[in-house]
C-alpha cells in the first residue's frame, strides 16, 4: 500500500524488476512505466479505493446471505429448533 515515486539511488540499483511492484498502485517512476505526474498517483489510490468499497459490499451481501441461509436452513431441516421458535413467537404476540 506505498505510493509515490520510487527512489533511485546506488542500494536501489537491484531492484529493478517491476513485478516486485505490482500490488502498490501508487508507486510511479522507474521501473515502472508509470510517469510521476502529481495526478498519476492520486488517481490511481482513488479507483483502488472505489474497488476496495466494492468488494466490501460484495462481503457485506454475501455474509447476508449467507446468514439467512443458514437461520432458515436450521429452522427448516430442525424440527425442535423450529417449534421452539415459533413457541417463543406466540408467547411474544399472546404477552404484547
């Protein structure tokens, strides 16, 4: 998650393979074929983190899913869970 040009000095020299580089999509400059303008790097953190949003989103909806699947699984496939329940409902509705 680093951004921004890469340095370049005398004990960077070895580091010259840009797929070392792949998952920081900030970074811009050599060996990158990324130029270094002020924009380049900003713009690149704003689509990471409108993806990231989305792939929350995604988790959010799939762990609902699954949530409700496995309640109404248990209340469908447990008989006792299910009479217990719909005990529990009818005390609340005699009771309110």
């Amino acid at each position: 998650m680093l951004l921004g040009k890469i340095p370049t000095g005398n004990q960077l020299q070895t580091l010259a393979d840009p797929s070392i580089y792949s998952n920081n999509y900030g970074l811009c400059g050599f060996p990158l074929s990324i130029s270094c303008s002020n924009g380049s790097s900003i713009q690149t953190m704003d689509l990471k983190k409108e993806f990231e949003s989305i792939y929350v989103l995604y988790w959010i909806i799939a762990g609902l899913v699954f949530g409700l699947c496995l309640w109404f699984g248990s209340l469908f496939f447990s008989v006792s869970w299910r009479n217990t329940y719909f005990r529990y409902i009818n005390l609340i509705k005699q009771n309110s």
